[in-house]
C-alpha cells in the first residue's frame, strides 16, 4: 500500500499514511463560563476536529480520541500529544497503571508520542498574543 506520492518534489499524503494527527486543549471563555476546547489536526490535509468538555481530564481526553476514530473516514496511524496529565501519567507516577489515554490508542493500535519543549497547537498563538498585549498592540 502506498502512504504518500510525490507531487512538485514535496510528498503528497493520502488519507491511510501513518503522518501523526496533533491532539491539543485550549481553556475557551463562553457565555456559560470556562470551557476546554479539545482539538485534534490532520496538519497535511488541515481537517480538524473538535469538541468542548466542562472539565479537562484524562476521561475527557480518551473519549475524545474514541469521537475522533469514529469520525474519521481513515486509520490514524499516530497521535502527537504533549505531556499534560489529560495525555499522559506524571514522571513522579512511575508505578501508576497505564494511562486511559494510551489504553484508547493501544485498543486502536494507534502510536502515542508525546512533543518535546513548546510544539503544541495553541502556545505560539498564546504567547504572540500575550507579546501583542503586552506591547500595546491590540
């Protein structure tokens, strides 16, 4: 089977390639107060998917990957996530049980990998807004 073809020297991915999809949460103010706004993006095709949930927590974030699996028209093959405690156990839990979220991606047989420093979704937006506001730039 072939993942990708190449177009103009670029590769050109189709829907079954094992590229990784981006998982992220954004905390969102709404007229009914504070929501988490859970995202994930096909970076490649740009098909997003999203949902919000009162509360960000690891059962939040695992049913938001089974809604993701079953309303994409394709296999994922990889999810990159950050480390936060709705994707991943804390280094200090070093005898804690498998997470539900890699429980989900193992069930799917899915690659969980998880971003190292400042690469998720929101926080270059964030921090570019927060350097706008600070410098009076609205």
């Amino acid at each position: 089977m072939v993942h990708y073809s190449l177009l103009n020297g670029r590769k050109h991915y189709g829907p079954d390639s094992p590229r990784p999809r981006h998982i992220d949460i954004a905390e969102v103010q709404t007229a009914e107060g504070k929501l988490y706004l859970f995202v994930a993006i096909d970076r490649t095709s740009k098909f997003a998917y999203t949902e919000l949930h009162p509360k960000a927590q690891k059962m939040a974030a695992a049913q938001f990957l089974r809604n993701l699996i079953a309303a994409v028209p394709y296999t994922i093959h990889t999810v990159l996530t950050d480390n936060g405690i709705q994707f991943a156990n804390r280094t200090t839990d070093i005898y804690a049980f498998i997470h539900i979220f890699d429980r989900v991606c193992d069930e799917n047989n899915i690659e969980h990998r998880q971003t190292k420093g400042e690469t998720s979704l929101d926080q270059r937006p964030s921090r570019t807004n927060e350097q706008n506001h600070q410098r009076g730039n609205r």
